[in-house]
C-alpha cells in the first residue's frame, strides 16, 4: 500500500452505516438536451416516432418528450457519481411510475428518501431501499421510483 493509499478518497459513496431510514437528500440538477436525446435513442435503438419526429408524432404532447428511460438514467447517474460510488454493489430491484412527459430543455434534479436499511447475514453489506422522486424545474413530481440496492458496509 502506497502513501497516497491513506489518503481519504474523494467522491466515496456512502455505506449503509452512514444512512438512517428517512434520510433526504436532493441531486444536482441537469438540464436534457436535444443532444442527449439523440445519444440515447441511439445507442438504445429506441427510434419510435414521438422521439424522431419532432413535427409529427409529438405534437400531442407538445414539445420533445424524451422517453422515461433517459430520465430516470440521468437520475441514477447523478445516484452512482455520489451516494453509492464504490459502495454499492447491486441493483436488487426497481419500480417506476412517470407522472408526466420530460422534454428536451427541461431541467430535472431528484429527491433520494432512504426508506429501508437491512444488513446481510454475512459479507457487510446491506439492502438499502429508497424512494426517488424527479422533478422538473417547475418543481412538477415527473416520476417516481423505488430502488432496492445492494450497499457495501465499512470495512473493518
């Protein structure tokens, strides 16, 4: 082990023992562009009308509705960049409901509730359960989720 192996590492997500159940906390905010609209449908092959179209299909709705599925991994990357890196060690389970459409240029930040912490009988690690609420910036609940994460414990 190095001498800079000691140093504290910057960015370390958080164990399980440094959450209680009914913790907040809020992300950052991001504003979706039509960039990352086109990167994702892209790369995921989802070329339905409503996204491609920007004339045709979407004008129902108004705007550039992206699909949930870029929304909610916006969430979780903020998720991963901060409460769990290097900590969490698995997506158990997850449940979304979407509220209402995200659209290019709206800009959307989340609230992250833990709702249950449950150690492992063996390993040091914890089923952490939490509540994800997204937000536009009006402040409009766009959708919501439940995660079921598989959390490292401290070591030693």
């Amino acid at each position: 082990m190095s001498e800079h192996d000691k140093l504290p590492l910057l960015g370390q997500g958080f164990h399980f023992q440094d959450l209680q159940v009914g913790q907040r906390m809020r992300t950052y905010r991001r504003t979706v562009t039509e960039a990352d609209l086109v990167n994702f449908i892209s790369v995921t092959g989802m070329l339905e009308m409503i996204f491609i179209d920007a004339e045709g299909a979407a004008s129902g709705i108004g705007g550039r509705p992206v699909p949930a599925a870029l929304t909610y991994t916006l969430i979780e990357g903020f998720i991963l960049q901060t409460m769990i890196q290097g900590t969490g060690l698995a997506m158990l389970e997850l449940t979304q409901q979407v509220h209402k459409p995200v659209r290019v240029n709206d800009t959307i930040h989340a609230v992250v509730t833990v709702t249950g912490i449950r150690p492992t009988s063996k390993g040091n690690r914890a089923v952490v359960d939490s509540r994800v609420e997204v937000l536009n910036q009006r402040d409009e609940l766009v959708m919501t989720y439940t995660a079921k994460r598989l959390l490292a414990g401290r070591e030693g």
